[in-house]
C-alpha cells in the first residue's frame, strides 16, 4: 500500500509554487566556530573529526551579503558557542546593517539575525549591544527540568549563570 500526502493537490498546484519557490534559503545557519566551552552529554561535537576553528571575516560578510540580497535570514548556530567568537557583535552589526527593501512591501528593513547560545559567557555588555542592534532573537539552549538535571547534562555549566543572565537580558 502506498501512503499519498492528502497536501499533494496544494504542494503541486501553480499557486503554492509561484508564492514558495526560492531560489536560495529563507534561512541559513552559520558556525561561527565549532570551539565550545562546555562538554555536553548529548552533544556529538567530542566526536567530531574536521578541524576546530573561527569563521573569517570575509566569508562572514559575504554569507550576510548573499543572506541580505535574498532577505534571508540567519541563524548564529552549530557545533560551537557562538559568543566564544570575539567578532559576534561586530558580525551582528554588520548582518544588520544592510538594509534592502522587503520582498512584501518594498519597505527597508534590514534581514532578521537569531542567535542560540548556551548562556554562559554572553556578556552584559554583548547583551546591550544585541538590543542596540536590533538582534530578532536569541535562544538559550536549556537541557533539564531542575537545576540538577541541568547541570549533569550540560557539564561545566551553572543553572544559576545561565538563569541570571536570561533574566538579565
């Protein structure tokens, strides 16, 4: 027996197509460095084989160049802790600062940017920039449902950190 999609007739019609098909990603996450500063229990970055290392400059801007010509967005996410990067905040503004007119309505605006981080080096000073900047999110990674399940499975990290600087931001 063959399971067809009930969704097949609307994915497959003229209308759908014309108004969802990209030519490059709504999208597009980029590792700024696969370096971490915790040792997860679930995550398989120990094993992990290619090199360690940071983004570069140049293709940092030319990734947030294409990202803005498309107005796709991007998320700082991967293997690694973004804000061990210590060009984060000067990537995010740049990301931000290109400004083009909205697919929808012609208006300037720039891509949206979102960030997933573990919590534990972003700074206060990072954070106000963030704001300043017009970050559209930030995710705080978050394993457990007590602090002692927090702390087992994200190994070298502090609830009490992590909880401090949400509420801080």
């Amino acid at each position: 027996m063959t399971r067809e999609n009930p969704f097949n007739e609307i994915y497959h019609s003229k209308q759908y197509k014309d108004q969802h098909s990209y030519s490059f990603p709504e999208i597009v996450d980029v590792e700024l460095t696969n370096h971490c500063n915790l040792n997860c229990r679930m995550c398989a970055r120990q094993n992990m084989t290619r090199l360690k290392g940071f983004m570069a400059n140049e293709i940092f801007e030319q990734v947030a160049d294409e990202c803005n010509t498309y107005r796709a967005g991007a998320r700082l996410i991967g293997w690694g802790e973004p804000f061990l990067n210590k060009n984060i905040i000067d990537y995010c503004r740049y990301f931000k600062s290109k400004i083009v007119s909205s697919y929808y309505d012609n208006s300037p605006e720039s891509s949206p940017l979102h960030i997933t981080n573990n919590g534990q080096i972003i700074t206060e000073k990072e954070m106000k920039a963030l704001v300043e900047i017009g970050l559209d999110s930030i995710i705080f990674s978050f394993q457990g449902a007590t602090k002692d399940g927090y702390e087992y499975m994200r190994r070298g990290a502090s609830y009490d950190l992590l909880k401090n600087n949400i509420l801080k931001l």
